[in-house]
C-alpha cells in the first residue's frame, strides 16, 4: 500500500499505530475521539473545589486545558491512548532497616522509555501522511490520561482513583499520541468495581473515599513527593514509605490476577533504589544521589525529599538504635526541613537518649521552623502522645 492510499484509509492507519505501539512494548493500545471532555472538567474541577489536590497548586486553567487534546495539538481528532505494564518483584529483605518504594519508581525513569515508543508511533503516522500529523504526551503534559484512557476502553477508573486494564492490572504506565487523522474509535468498556472496596480498607491514611475520588493530600504517594512539610498528623500513617505507595493497587483483585510480560527495563535500577537503607538514606550524599536516585522516577525532587522522607519512615520504625545517626542528622543536615523532620522522628521515639538530642539541637537552632519541630517533639514525649 502506498503512503497516499495509506494516508486515505484510516483503518489502515489506525491498525499501523497499533502495530508500532505493540512491537515496541506498549501492553494495549485504543483509540477515543479527542473532544473537550466536559464531564472530565466537571470532576476536575469539583476535585480542585474539594482541595483534593492542593498541594499542587492546580486550578480551571488546569481542568480546561487537561480536559481537551486540542490544547497540546490544534485540530486534533484522535487520542491513541497506551498502556505499558511496569509491575516487578521487589527484591528479597536482607534484614536491614529499609525503606519502601512504590515499583513504578525503582527502575530508571519511565518517562524517557515511554516518550520513545510515543515518538516511534507518531513518527509511523507522520511519515504515511507525509505531514506533521502527530503530538505525543506522557504525564508532563496538561492531559487527563485516565479520563481519555477510560474512553478508549483500555480499562476503567477504579475506586483507588487508577486505571484498571482487565488484561494488565493498574500497574501501568499510561502515554498519547494525539493525532489530527480521524481514526476509527474504541467504545469504553462497561465495568466498574462494584461492591469490592479493598482498596479503601487498605489505605492507611483514608484518602479513599470509596466513590471513586481521592483525597491525595492523605495519600501517601502525594506526601512523600510533596516538597514543604509533611502535616504532622500525616506522618505516623506513612510508615516505612519513603516514596510513593502500592497498598491500594496491591489488593485490588485485577491487579492481583493479572501477570502481563513486563520489560526488563522496569526491574530495579539497583537494590538501593527499591528498598534504601533508612540510615543511608538520611546521610545521602549528593555523589549517591547523582549515582543511584538522580535516573530514577523518584529523583526529580532532589536528596532534600529523600532525607526527609527517610527521616519520617526511621520514626516510624521505633528502633532505638537510630537515634545517634538521628542526632548527626538534626545537628548537621543543611536543610531546615530535613532537620525539622529529624526532630519528629526523634520524639517518636522517645527515648531518653532521643531526648538528650532534642534538648541539645534546641539550645544551638536558630531556624524557628526547627526550633518549633523540637518543641513539639519534646511536648509530645513529656506527654507520651506520639
């Protein structure tokens, strides 16, 4: 078939997509109209009235653009949306103090692999139409994906809020190719989770509502990418978390079932980038987190976040022992937030040694900030309300 006939034929457009999407590793492939989506804003937007996404700072700007692929490709009729599964064994415990991190983010950083195989999709269709004819997303772009992927009948948004792929679980990654050929659509599927509410149970801070909605300031993925302080009342409901959480997906039964092929890419980028030492974590260097975080999806807010996301999950893990790395840390570490948080681990364990350190750091602190972390870390031992 020549270009011209291909370019005059959108099923055969539509099946060249496909096939380039699936040799090139995406688990499923659909296709959905790209039209504003006004339910989606509507969602969106109640969503931003509720403040379920506060802490990122979006508004209606952000819902009408997010709601509508013609704000990344003008003139664009079709969304061809894509699913890639991402879901690896986590290595075995070796006994250590560690900390827990979701699979997406172990491995080198999906954007770039997923934006790879969008290219070669768009350039497919690019070169058949024998025009600039295509626009890839993939999470960086104002775009509603679970909406749009929702339409395409790739899977359906469950009650933890991800999409769920009947073939691949909710473990996947989710990427676009916006195209302005009018291709042949998908229907959505008609399914939704039912009376099943496992998810809700199994999140430990109660972001889940349980109608599909989520309060993600609650939601232990968003605290530990958040960039300021974590809410006090939040951090004992963190456990060992020190970025992202897979409680909710891990028992939703689809997900649990299904066992698509996953690329080896997706395997931890090394065994301190799926379970971190805790001590090692809080001490990072920057040398180490170029080396071991900085590739990975969890290196984009820089070492501040993990050592104080590593400092959150040692006070939850209770182990006396940790407090004269601990006391190093509140005295030493460059940044007030990390300190600040240091102080709380330190009064929730409580003992006499963590203390001493907090008593000590409180006579030489001068950021207030801090200042204020210690007093209420030492309240809260004098009234043994952790």
């Amino acid at each position: 078939m020549t270009a011209h006939s291909l370019h005059s034929d959108p099923v055969a457009l539509k099946a060249l997509a496909v096939q380039v999407a699936l040799e090139a590793g995406a688990g499923a492939v659909r296709v959905t109209p790209a039209f504003a989506d006004e339910a989606t804003r509507a969602r969106m937007l109640a969503s931003f009235e509720r403040g379920d996404l506060s802490s990122w700072g979006y508004g209606d700007e952000y819902a009408q653009k997010a709601s509508d692929p013609q704000a990344v490709l003008a003139s664009a009729r079709t969304v061809i949306c894509m699913a890639f599964p991402y879901a690896t064994p986590s290595p075995e415990p070796d006994g250590l103090l560690r900390g827990r991190v979701s699979n997406y983010a172990w491995s080198s950083d999906y954007h770039k692999r997923i934006k790879a195989i969008l290219r070669r999709v768009k350039m497919a269709l690019d070169e058949a139409a024998g025009e600039e004819v295509a626009a890839i997303t993939c999470d960086t772009a104002p775009l509603a994906e679970r909406a749009f992927a929702a339409n395409s009948g790739i899977g359906w948004v469950g009650k933890h809020t991800n999409l769920i792929s009947p073939e691949l679980g909710s473990f996947i990654f989710l990427g676009e190719v916006i195209t302005t050929l009018d291709l042949p659509h998908d229907t959505p599927l008609k399914k939704q989770c039912g009376t099943c509410s496992l998810c809700v149970t199994a999140c430990p801070t109660g972001a889940l509502r349980g109608d599909y909605t989520i309060d993600a300031t609650r939601c232990i993925s968003d605290l530990t990418q958040r960039v300021d302080s974590i809410p006090v009342e939040m951090r004992a409901l963190i456990g060992t978390w020190i970025w992202g959480c897979d409680l909710c997906q891990a028992v939703c039964p689809p997900t649990a079932m299904a066992s698509p092929a996953v690329p080896v890419e997706n395997a931890p980028h090394s065994s301190e980038s799926a379970q971190p030492g805790l001590i090692a974590l809080l001490e990072l260097k920057s040398s180490v987190y170029e080396r071991v975080y900085r590739g990975t999806a969890m290196g984009w807010r820089g070492g501040a976040v993990l050592r104080r996301n590593a400092a959150v999950a040692l006070g939850n893990a209770l182990d006396r022992s940790t407090v004269p790395a601990l006391a190093q840390a509140l005295d030493v570490d460059p940044h007030p937030m990390v300190r600040g948080h240091v102080a709380w681990a330190l009064g929730r364990i409580g003992s006499p040694e963590a203390i001493e350190a907090l008593q000590s750091q409180a006579r030489v602190e001068t950021e207030m900030s801090v200042c204020l972390e210690i007093a209420g870390a030492l309240t809260r031992c004098a009234g043994d309300g952790r």
